[in-house]
C-alpha cells in the first residue's frame, strides 16, 4: 500500500487529464435531436461543414489529436509566408526571445551588480527601475517600431526589455545579500575586485540572479506571443492570429498546447540550471 | 621599553552611533597595548566586551571609532595577508568544498603556484586539522566543529607572520580542541608567528599564552590587566596543573572574570589605573607561603609596560 507520492501524484494527473478530456469530448459531441436541424445545417453549410462536426462549433479531441499528428509529423514545412510548420513557427519565436533575453542579460547583470553592490547607484537608479519596471513591454511597440523600423527586430526589442527587469532586480537583491563575513574573507585574503566578483559574489548571488532569469524568461515567453501578434510576419503568435483569421479553431488549440509545452520545457531548463548554482548553507 | 613592538595598540575606542533614541555607546575606549614579535597572547573578558570587534579592528576589516593600530612600524590601514583571521563564525564558502576553500585561500596568497603544488598544500593543513577524507565535501555536510577546523586550516595555509583568531576551538570537543592546540603550539614555535586570540576558556589561555589581556565589561570596557603567563615552556596539557604557579594564575584569572570585571566595570577601578599602562602582573610567581589559596590574591607584582 506504500506508493511513493511520485506515483500516487502520477495516477492523479492521468485521471484529471481523463476527466477533462471526456468533458471535452462530451461537450463537443455531435448533434442527435432533428430540432433546430435545419438551422444547424444551414449554419453548417455556411460554415463549410466545420462547424457540423459538434454542436458548439468547437472541435473534439480526435480532431485535436489528428492535427497533432498532422502538424508534428511534418514540423518544418515551408510553403509560403501563411503556411509553415510548426517547428519553424516555434523556432522563429524562440529564436527572438533567446536574442532578447540574452540581450537582457547582458546588461541586466552587470547593472545589477554595480546596483546591488553600491548604495550610491542604488539610490540613483532606482526612481528609473521604478517608473519603468510596471510599464506593459507591449507599450513599448510603437515607439520601438518607428525607430526601429523593421518588425522582427522590434519584437526582439519588446522581449529585451520585459526581460531586463527582473533579472536587474534581482541580481542587484542577491549581489547587495552576499554575506558580509565571505567578503571579509576575501578582503583578508586581498582578493583583487575581478576575483572577488567572478568568485566570491558570482556564486554567492547565482541562485537569486537564476530566479530572476527563470521569472523573465517566463514572461518572455508570455510576451512572445502578444507581439507577434502584433508584428506579424512569422513566430507562433502570427499563427494563432493567422488560424483565427483562417477560422481554425483546431489549430488555434493545437498552437496553444505547444505554447504551453515549449514554456513548460523553458522552466525545466531553468530548474535545472538553478539546481546547479544552488547551496546549502 | 626600547625593544621595538612588533604591534601597537594606541588609545583605541569604538562608538556604535544611537539606535532609535538612545545614545552613542562605546563599547569599549582608551585600549592601549603592544605585542613583541612571536608573542603569543589571548584576550579573555565577558560576552560583548568586545573583543571582536578589536579584532577586526587589528585585521583591518573594522575601523576604529578613534586610536591607531601600528603593525611592523606600520599603520594597519586594511586587511593584509600578513594577518590570517580564524573568525568566529567559520566564513566558509558554502558552494565550495572543503578542499577548494581552502586552496582559495592558498591561491590568493600564492597566485603563480601551480595546480599541483596547491593540492599538496592545502592536503597538508587539511590532514593537520583532522579532515582527510573529508576534502570533497560541502560545508553543509559538516559538523561545527569541522566547519572550524576548515577555518583553521585556511588561515594556517597561508601562513601569515600574525594570526588573528576568535574563539577558534570554541566548537570543538574536548579531544580535538587537545590536538589542534599542539598543532597550534607546534606551528607557532616552529614559524615565530605572532598571535592574537581571542577565548573563553581559561585553561586554554594558559596552556597556550605568553600574556593574557583581561578586558573589564562593557560598555566602556577597557584592558583592566596584563597576565604574564610564567608558566615555563614547553607545557604539556597533562602535567601543567602539576605545576605550583598553575592554580595561582588559574585562581587569579578566574577570580578576575567573576568578580572583579564587574566592579571594574561599576567605576570601582583603583586610583592608581592608568589606561595607558594596565598593570601587569605574575600571579604565577607568587609567594606561596603567604598566600590563601581562595583569597583572591593581591597583584604580588607590578611594573609599567
Ligand atoms: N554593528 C553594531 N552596531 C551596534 N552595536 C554593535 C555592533 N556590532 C557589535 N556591537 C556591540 O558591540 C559589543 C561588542 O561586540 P563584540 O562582538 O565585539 O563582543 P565580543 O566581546 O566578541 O563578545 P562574544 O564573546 O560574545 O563574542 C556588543 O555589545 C554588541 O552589542
Ligand atoms: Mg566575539
């Protein structure tokens, strides 16, 4: 009777996603009864027989499960500007928010450092961090495309600064929490500054600096979506708007599926990477 | 008095500015003393007298509120690797294993050693401090006492001409306090380093010590007394209490932390105190015909720094 709460957690999930499927399913079974037949077939026929497949107009799990099959045995097709796999889809929009973030990084962490280790420049910058830090990322898309002037680059833009700030803050929180008595090792020690920031300050700060990067690349990843929605073009936000214009709920749910899944695995990576930087004290 | 100190003390004060309301406090003020090079002395006074804080004051990592500390005919002005601390708490690196913490020590003060001579090193000290085959682990997956032994081993590896060390066997039990004191004892005659330490534990003092500084309680606490330790070299920690000046300086130092630190500390210093020259004294070379064994002893003797 003593399962581990590995399994028992396992079992419990399989039977939720059951559940939520048949209710799925349920939902969305055909029509039996004749009343209001003809209307149904009337809209149906409008519709070009998409919406005769259930009585809400929404699609079921096998056909959900058909365009899985469908669109991931053939992930990176490319036929024109409206119709690409999946994969490219995805590898467009991955592409912009990795540029983006590491963009961020780039100067998120070394400005973190100088805040967190400065009281001064703490001071100085932190009426700026405040007043843009609450700013939507999206706000930024005008301005950004008419100075930028091309789409991609823009949206790229957009990831960069949504991802700036929480890796700021928080590498400028874990930097200023680095305890006083490993410095004053290293100050006994003569650590030269460099040193002193590579190996005293780096580690003792990475875990909170990785928290800050697994928070932006989850709202990267939110962000993503929204601006390519806007922007146009390629990424797997053009292909949701581009399948609600097209009218395909099922790949509209497909997208979403994905989205989820490619962020789930976002998060993974960031785990893992911050299980390596982790101690104990 | 012409003899040149190896480090001087010199009207050193300390002033914790107010908390909400109340006033300035000096924790301690007026602290004057010198230590000869190779000199092996331990600070003994009540909790919070401060004597941390004039550690880190002689290690450079704490500045004195006024009163300078000249060491080698120089001001200490920052932390050198001429002064190794042991701190109280042991400051290990918590993401690096025992063996890297220390050859992070090692490498700071030899930078252009190579790879394998730092090994060497550092397994040395490791191994003296009772740690083979713990050199892989984190300081997470140690006892206390074995995060102090860390401690210890890396401000002995770098082997500075002056050992800074605050309470370092504190955590230790009884056993292995014993052998890292030998050690100690062993690495000290061999090197001449100078010492500086910090403890509670007054046996420890005079198994260890040249002198002993008796601090009076805070705040306002000021070194109330210089104990020479007459006690002769080399001492064994088995037979030392066989030695006759060896109940007469333990009962002058414990009688001093039990009562006399607290008048002290109530203004009932004698008339003849002077800060700039605690008076020293050698309860060790008593005259033992005239003296009570519970009676706490008058200074026998007594001369100016
Ligand atoms: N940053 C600080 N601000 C205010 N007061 C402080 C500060 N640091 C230390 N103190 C005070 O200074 C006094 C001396 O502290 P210190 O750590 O030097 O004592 P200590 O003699 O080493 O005590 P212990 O034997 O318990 O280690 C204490 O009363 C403490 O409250
Ligand atoms: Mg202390």
């Amino acid at each position: 009777m003593m399962k581990s709460i590995g399994l028992r957690a396992a079992i419990v999930s399989v039977v939720i996603l059951g559940v939520l499927l048949l209710v799925w399913y349920g939902a969305t079974l055909p029509k039996e009864t004749a009343q209001g037949g003809n209307v149904s077939a009337e809209y149906a026929a409008l519709m070009g027989g998409a919406a005769a497949k259930s009585k809400s107009g929404l699609p079921t799990p096998m056909d959900v499960a058909n365009t899985f099959w469908d669109k991931l045995s053939k992930p990176f097709y490319d036929n024109g500007p409206n119709d690409k796999g999946i994969g490219i889809q995805l590898a467009y929009s991955l592409a912009r928010v990795m540029i983006g973030f590491l963009f961020a990084a780039l100067v998120a962490v070394p400005l973190g450092f100088l805040v967190g280790m400065s009281p001064v420049m703490h001071r100085a910058l932190n009426p700026f961090i405040q007043v843009l830090k609450p700013i939507s990322p999206l706000a930024w898309m005008p301005l950004a495309l008419y100075t930028i002037k091309d789409s991609s680059i823009s949206a790229v833009f957009v990831i960069f600064i949504c991802s700036l700030w929480p890796m700021l803050i928080n590498t400028a929180h874990g930097v200023a929490a680095v305890k006083r008595e490993w410095l004053n090792v290293a100050r006994t020690l003569e650590v030269n500054p460099l040193r002193k920031a590579l190996q005293v300050i780096l580690p003792a700060a990475a875990p909170t600096i990785l928290t800050g990067m697994r928070i932006s690349m989850g709202i990267a990843w939110l962000v993503i979506v929204a601006a390519e929605m806007l922007v146009g073009g390629t990424g797997i936000g053009y292909f949701v708007w581009n399948e609600w214009n097209n009218l395909s709920l099922t790949n509209v749910i497909f997208a979403i599926l994905m989205i989820g899944l490619v962020g789930m695995a976002l998060d993974l990576i960031f785990g893992w990477l911050s299980k390596l930087v982790a101690y104990q004290e | 008095m012409v003899e040149q100190k190896f480090l001087t003390v010199e009207a050193l004060s300390k002033v914790f500015p107010a908390i909400r309301g109340g006033k300035p406090l000096a924790v301690f003020e007026d602290i004057h003393f010198a230590i000869a090079k190779g000199e092996f002395v331990c600070i003994i006074g009540h909790s919070g007298c401060g004597k941390s804080t004039i550690l880190n004051v002689l290690a450079g990592l704490d500045s004195a509120s006024s009163g300078v500390v000249i060491m080698d005919g120089r001001e200490v002005a920052g932390p050198s690797l001429d002064r190794g601390v042991i701190f109280q708490g042991h400051a290990l690196m918590p993401w690096l294993s025992v063996e890297k913490n220390i050859a992070f020590a090692v490498k700071s003060r030899w930078p252009d050693w190579g790879r394998d001579k730092i090994r060497t090193h550092v397994q040395k000290y490791i191994d003296m401090v009772g740690l083979t085959g713990a050199e892989h682990k984190k300081p997470s997956e140690l006892s206390g006492g074995m995060k102090q032994r860390v401690g210890i081993a890396r401000a002995f590896a770098i082997e500075p001409k002056m050992l800074l060390m605050d309470e370092p066997f504190g955590a230790l039990d009884a056993l292995t306090r014993g052998v890292i004191q030998d050690e100690l004892l062993k690495i000290w005659s061999a090197t001449g380093q100078t010492v500086f330490m910090i403890t509670h534990d007054v046996d420890e003092a005079m198994l260890l010590s040249d002198k002993i500084m008796l601090m009076s309680n805070g705040p306002h606490a000021r070194i109330a007394e210089i104990v020479e330790n007459t006690l002769p070299r080399p001492r064994d920690r088995h037979n030392i209490h066989k030695d006759a000046q060896y109940y007469r300086i333990r009962n002058h130092l414990v009688d001093f932390l039990v009562t006399r630190s607290k008048q002290i500390a109530s203004g009932e210093a004698e008339a003849e105190y002077d800060p700039k020259h605690p008076p020293v004294v050698r309860p060790g070379l008593a005259d033992d015909a005239s003296e009570a064994s519970n009676k706490p002893p008058v200074r026998p003797m007594m001369h100016a720094v």
